[in-house]
C-alpha cells in the first residue's frame, strides 16, 4: 500500500459522500507512473470489476475512495492527489469499488 495513505477497514460508519462536482475525477492506471491499462471514474463506481491491481492513480482535485471490495467495503484508501505508486514495491492496490468523497 502507499506511504502516508490512509487505510481502514469499512465496517458501520461510511464516509458521507459530498455533492457531486460536474469536474470530479480520478483515472486509476494498472502499471506504475501513470502507463498501462486505465480507467476515467466521474462517478460512483460501486462494481469496477477490474481483473488487475491498480498501480497508480491521478487526482485532480478532491479526495477519492478506493476500497479493495464492491461497494466500498474491504481495505480502503483515501487519496488526495497523483500517486505514481500505490502498494508495496509498486505492485498495486485491489480496487473494486470507488467514490468521490470531495
């Protein structure tokens, strides 16, 4: 998982989404540095069904939640901005399910 990232299990209180801005969003990326396969969220994804780990991740703007299970349940984590390398050693974080949180 990445350093200085937020990680929680999702058990009874979920965060309150915020209203959604027309710019939110986040591009998640199988492979290190922003490369590979990728997927544009601008929307609540409560099923991705991704069949690869996510590697990297550009934020814009906002915060985003990335849980390891469908809706938004498992390891989750908040992030606030680009992160060339999610994981350990760059090897990429689960990620079924996503959120704006704002």
């Amino acid at each position: 998982f990445a350093a200085g990232a937020t990680f929680a299990t999702v058990a009874s209180a979920q965060p309150q989404t915020k209203p959604w801005p027309g710019n939110a969003e986040a591009t998640i990326y199988r492979d290190t540095n922003f490369s590979g396969p990728a997927v544009a969220i601008q929307t609540e994804e409560r099923n991705l069904r991704l069949n690869w780990r996510v590697a990297s991740i550009r934020v814009p703007s906002g915060e985003w939640q990335l849980c390891s299970r469908p809706d938004f349940r498992g390891d989750c984590v908040t992030i606030d901005r680009d992160r060339p390398r999610l994981g350990v050693f760059g090897q990429g974080i689960a990620v079924q399910s996503a959120r704006y949180l704002g």
